[in-house]
C-alpha cells in the first residue's frame, strides 16, 4: 500500500492507496479541493464536516448530470446507428438530405461525447507531498 498526503480545505490529510494509484488520488483530492475553496468564498466559513459534504454533493451532483447525458447520447447514438445500418440494408428510408442530417448529428454527438468526457476526467494531477502530517 502506498500513502499520499493531500490537502483539501485548509488541511491536510494522509490517505492510503493501492501502488500505482497515488497521482490519480492526488488529483482526485485536488477536485475536492477545489470545490471545497469555491464554496467556501461562496458560503464564508462553515464546519469542516458541512464543507466536506456540500463538497462531495456538488461534485456528486456533476458526475450525475454528466452520466444522465452520456445515457442520452449513448441512446441517441444507438438510434443514428440502427437508422444507419437501415440505410445501408437498401432501405430507401433516407434521401440525401436526411443521410446529410444523420451525419451531422452523429458529430455533433461525438462532439457533446467529448465535452463531457472532459467534464468527468480527473483533474490534471499534483505533485506529490512525500512529506508526513
């Protein structure tokens, strides 16, 4: 096991993790962090315990938005797909405005797909502290 100390709202805490796993834990702890410092300009000074919590439920609340609009975009995609592959079948389901319109479409999802992957990919990693606490 390795360890790693953080700091997250004002103070340090020393967190043990699987090898390997140290900088992903950093910045993990670095979100909270951050998130902790927004509300706290926001909201002033408030017990460590309430600004933990109202920390882990803001970033809760973002992780469940981005995988309801991933679910979306998962189910839109399915649904360009299986009217793609009946294009392809022979169907003369689509004129080539449609087939122009399915192709935009599908860019825009993978563009939408990719903004949302940024929105849930961990933060660019901290150095880490080797010192103790």
């Amino acid at each position: 096991m390795a360890e790693v100390t953080v700091d997250v709202g004002g103070r340090s805490y020393r967190l043990a993790c699987e090898n390997g796993e140290e900088e992903h834990l950093a910045a993990l702890c670095a979100r909270i962090d951050a998130e902790a410092r927004r509300l706290a300009r926001g909201m002033g000074q408030m017990p460590e315990g309430r600004l933990m919590l109202m920390s882990a439920l803001m970033v809760a609340d973002r992780l469940h938005d981005a995988e309801k609009e991933i679910a979306a975009l998962g189910r839109k995609l399915s649904e360009t797909k299986k009217q793609a592959e009946q294009r392809d079948a022979g169907s003369d389901l689509f004129s080539k405005e449609r087939e122009a319109s399915l192709e935009s479409e599908i860019a825009d999802l993978a563009a939408r797909l990719e903004a949302l992957a940024e929105v849930v990919t961990p933060a660019p990693s901290l150095p880490l502290d080797g010192g103790g606490s």
